[in-house]
C-alpha cells in the first residue's frame, strides 16, 4: 500500500513534471546591458575566463528583434519573443493623444508590461517559491496585480558606473538569498551599455568598462561563497543586446526621412522615430501606400516593411502594438526624422539592428551546481533561456517560445536537477529506464 502511494508520487511527478525538490537549486539571472558577445577579446578578463572554466559559456546568443532594452529583457523573463509579450518598443506612446514615455517613465505604466504574459517571478511565486529583482526592467510593473516578493526599482537618474554601488546590490541580492531564502532574483547593470552608446564599442572607454564588468564578476562569485550559497546558487549571466560604431563623418549619406522624395510628414498620423535604428510609423486614413512607396528603395541602407510583411526571422509583426510601418537601418546608420540644424542622434554606438546581425549579439555564461564546467556551447537565442531557468528552479513553465532541449545539454543532467522527494525512490526504481515502465500501475 506504501508502496504503491509512493509510486503514485513518482509517477505524479514523471507525468505533471512537477517535482518536489529536496534541495531547491537558486538561480540569478543577471544582465550586463549592451554586453557585445565579444567584448571579452580585446580586454584581459580574468574572472569571466574563471567563469568560463567552472562553468558553460556559449559562442554568442541571439536576441529577440527589436534589440532594444525593455523588450529583450522581458523576453529574457517570459521565454516569448516579442510580439507575443508585448513590450514592443523601450516607449510606451498612444497613437490616439500622440503621448509618449520615455524609457524610464514606461517603467511605470503596468498595461505596458503587463499584457497577458507573466515574467518569471510571479509564475515561480504562484508555484511556492520566493522570487525578487533588482533593477532589473520590468521590475515596477504589477502583473495581474503581483509583484516579485523583494524587490528594488532603480531610482531615476542612476549612476550605472558606479562600481560601490555594483557592489551594495551584489552583496544585498545574496543577502535575499540567504536570509529570505529567495530561489530567483534577477540583477540589472546599466554598462556597458552607456559606455558602449556614449563612446562606441570600439574605445578605450568600452575596454575599460569591461574591465569593472570583469571586476563584478569576480565580486559577485565572491559574494556568493561568503554567503554559503556556492552550492545551491546557479548564476547565469548575459545581455539584452549588443551595440555597433555608428559611421560619422561628410562621407556618410545620412538617413533622414524629411528628405526623402515623396514623403510627407503630413502622410503621418502618429510616428516613433530617432530613435537609433528603429522607427514605426501610423499612416493617416488612405497613405499607407504612398507612405511605402516613398520610402521603400529610398536609401540603400533603410529598410522599410509593412508590418504583414515582415521578415520571418524577426517575429516581429503579430502584435496590435506594432505599427504598420516598420523600418530600421544597416548597422553603421541611423534613423532620423527631421533634420534641422543639427543631429539629434549623436551617440558613437548604437543597438536596435536585425538580430542577426553579429554585433547585435550578447554574451551568455552559467556556472553553478545545475551547470558542466568548462564547456562551450554553441549559439542559441535567448527566449530559451526562460525554460532553462523554469528547468533548474523544478517549476512548470508558462506557454513561451523556447525549448528546454535547446540548452539542456549545458546540464549536469539531462533530467531534473534536484531529486523528487519520494521516500522510497529506492524501492521503486531510481533509473530513468525502468521507471518509464511504472505507468502500468493505475
Ligand atoms: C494588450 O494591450 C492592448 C493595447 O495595447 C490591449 O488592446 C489588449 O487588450 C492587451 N491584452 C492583454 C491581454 O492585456
Ligand atoms: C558615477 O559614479 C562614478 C564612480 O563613482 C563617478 O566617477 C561619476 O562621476 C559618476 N557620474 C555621475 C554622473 O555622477
Ligand atoms: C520502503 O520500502 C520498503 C520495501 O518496499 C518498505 O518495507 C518500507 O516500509 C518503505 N518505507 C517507507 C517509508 O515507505
Ligand atoms: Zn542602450
């Protein structure tokens, strides 16, 4: 009889995937904004390396389209590209009034955020665990009316490269581990990302600002070990986006659409433009067409879609949220509305170009008790990570766009990470093999 029950949980918990952990695994997810997949090349970077050797660091990953702040690092907590969370743009905007948010402000605008699917945090909350954030996007917002249990929202006007304060959020997440017992947080910094816009990926600037990300990565494993945390805590890291050296210069046939033969701003109904790459615009009743044809072919470098017509690859187009223009630029340009006088657009470096284009890619590293260490993995795009996170945390994961098989193999085991609490799992059968046979029994 015994026995029998406790198989039931076993088959339970083969059949639901929902196992009962005995020892929780942790996870903290961390981005390092604007992290190209490559800036550990022209930079010594030993506790990256490190992290590397203890753990699996892959090729590159790849982000969803539109490579943009918000919108990647929500499809980082829901594992679902971007039209199909909804976070299309860093900019909340009514096309209706013509308002706009900027970035920080559209923090703060739950129906933004919160459109029908559920970040990482209040699904494993709902499922028993703890979650918290810091700083992380998406972290203000309520999701049908829930919040990550602990959390910080970054205050306005943060100083992203101060490294004390990379340090007081490093030392206060683990804290939220060992003292609340939180299983998931998610950590934000804000480089180097700035850096990356304000000087070009290419500067000494970058270079040195990947130095202090290096310097992180030690505190943060350091931080981890004081707090006794080495043994449960799994820490992936990664980014949101890239970033690319925007051309300057007289040579450089800039992309301003006031300029363009046969395209009128008075066509327009509602645009979101300078904007680095990217733009959308709202045609007025019966210029869609006009507005298309104007632009399409009008700039070798700009590319301009009808939203029904957008490239498969971008899953970009199903969401009443996008526009239905949608262009953007090669990398190297950017997209300007009108031109004045001056530029508006003066950063060095840029983001928000096709995912598949190399410097729109971050870097990807995991090391912890669920990961093989010293293995390097192949590329792979970031909505699987969410089911990875989902796999180790031993929660069931909301519908989402990617697939645990993709990253499995980074596992220590292929299987759960943690044993089901079944009391007699010796008595029934511990190998994967024999208990595949189990379902015989009512
Ligand atoms: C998502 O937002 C759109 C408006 O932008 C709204 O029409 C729609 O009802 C929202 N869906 C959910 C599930 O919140
Ligand atoms: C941000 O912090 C760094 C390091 O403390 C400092 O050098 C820099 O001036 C600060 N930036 C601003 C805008 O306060
Ligand atoms: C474990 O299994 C053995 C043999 O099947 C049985 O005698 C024992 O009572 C079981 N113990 C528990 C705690 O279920
Ligand atoms: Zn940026």
């Amino acid at each position: 009889m015994l026995r029998v029950a406790s198989l039931c949980v076993l088959l339970a918990w083969l059949v639901l995937g929902v196992p009962v952990a005995k020892e929780k695994q942790k996870v903290l997810l961390i981005s390092f904004d604007g992290f190209r997949w490559d800036y550990d090349r022209d930079v010594d970077t030993p506790n990256l390396d490190q992290m590397a050797k203890d753990g699996v660091k892959a090729q590159y990953v790849t982000p969803p389209y539109l490579t943009v702040t918000s919108p990647t690092h929500f499809t980082l907590l829901t594992g679902r590209y971007i039209e199909n969370h909804g976070v299309i743009h860093n900019m909340w905007f009514n096309t209706a009034t013509s308002e706009k948010k900027g970035y920080y402000q559209t923090q703060f605008v739950n129906e933004w955020w919160d459109n029908g699917t559920l970040p990482i945090w209040i699904t494993a909350q709902r499922q028993g665990l703890k979650a918290g954030s810091l700083h992380f996007p998406g972290t203000a917002s309520s999701y049908q009316g829930e919040v990550a249990m602990v959390r910080e929202v970054e205050p306005s006007f943060y100083n992203y490269s101060n490294e004390a304060f990379w340090y007081e959020n490093t030392d206060k997440v683990m804290s939220w581990f060992r003292d609340q017992d939180l299983d998931f947080v998610s950590l934000y910094f804000g480089e180097p990302d700035m850096t990356g816009h304000k000087y070009g990926p290419d500067s000494p600037e970058r270079r040195e600002m990947v130095k202090q990300v290096d310097r992180a990565v030690g505190y943060i494993r350091n931080s981890a070990e004081k707090h006794g945390l080495t043994k449960q805590l799994n820490i992936i890291m990664t980014a949101d986006h890239g970033m690319t050296t925007i051309f300057r210069g007289p040579d450089v046939e800039e992309i301003v659409l006031s300029k363009i033969p046969g395209f009128s701003f008075s066509d327009v109904s509602f645009q979101l433009l300078d904007y680095g790459p990217s733009g959308m615009l709202l045609p007025k009743p019966g210029k869609l067409e006009t507005i298309y044809t104007a632009l399409k072919g009008a700039h070798p470098n700009l590319h301009v879609y009808k939203k029904e017509e957008m490239p498969e690859h971008l899953h970009f187009s199903n969401n009443d949220r996008i526009l239905p223009i949608v262009l953007w630029t090669d990398p190297g340009f950017v997209l300007n509305g009108v031109r004045v006088y001056l530029p508006v657009q003066f950063n060095k470096g840029e983001h928000g170009f096709d995912n598949q284009e190399m410097d729109m890619k971050p870097f990807f590293r995991a090391v912890g008790p669920a990961f093989h260490q010293n293995l390097e993995v192949g590329p792979f795009e970031t909505v699987n990570i969410y089911p990875l996170m989902c796999h180790i945390l031993g929660i069931q994961p909301e519908v989402n766009d990617g697939q645990l098989s993709v990253t499995q193999h980074m596992l220590v085991t292929s299987k759960q990470t943690t044993q089901p609490e079944v009391t007699n799992l010796s008595a029934a059968s511990s190998s994967q093999s024999e208990i595949s046979e189990i379902p015989e029994i009512p």
